[in-house]
C-alpha cells in the first residue's frame, strides 16, 4: 500500500456523488417506490461506511508508516 493506492480510495469514495445523483434522476422519473428508495438509500449507507473505513484505516497505516510528514 502506497500514497497511490490512497489516492485512488480517495477517488472511490467521490462516487457518492454519482450514486446520489443516479437516485435522484430515478425519483424524478417516478421509479422508485418508497420502499425501494429506502433500500437504496441503505445500501449506499453501508457501501460508503465500508469505503470510508477502509479509506481511513489506509490512512493510518501509511501515517504509522511516516508516508505523511
């Protein structure tokens, strides 16, 4: 694991926007059902926990590593 590889979990992360924007564009057209945006909506939740944590924990190991100064 490098600064590289940080970046590109940095990078991952940003797709948040995306997947938020692909969920309104289903609202708008009338697609989703209550029940099926909760779930969506769920999901990214836990999707982007996930990549967060990981972001993080990639974080602190190149910070331990004196990659950052």
């Amino acid at each position: 694991m490098d600064r590289f590889d940080f970046e590109q979990q940095i990078m991952t992360c940003w797709n948040v926007v995306e997947d938020v924007k692909t969920i309104g564009s289903a609202i708008d057209s009338g697609k989703l059902s209550n029940d099926t945006l909760h779930n969506a909506l769920i999901g990214i939740e836990t999707l982007y926990q996930m990549k967060f944590e990981k972001l993080f924990e990639m974080f602190e190991v190149l910070v331990r590593r004196g990659d950052f100064k």
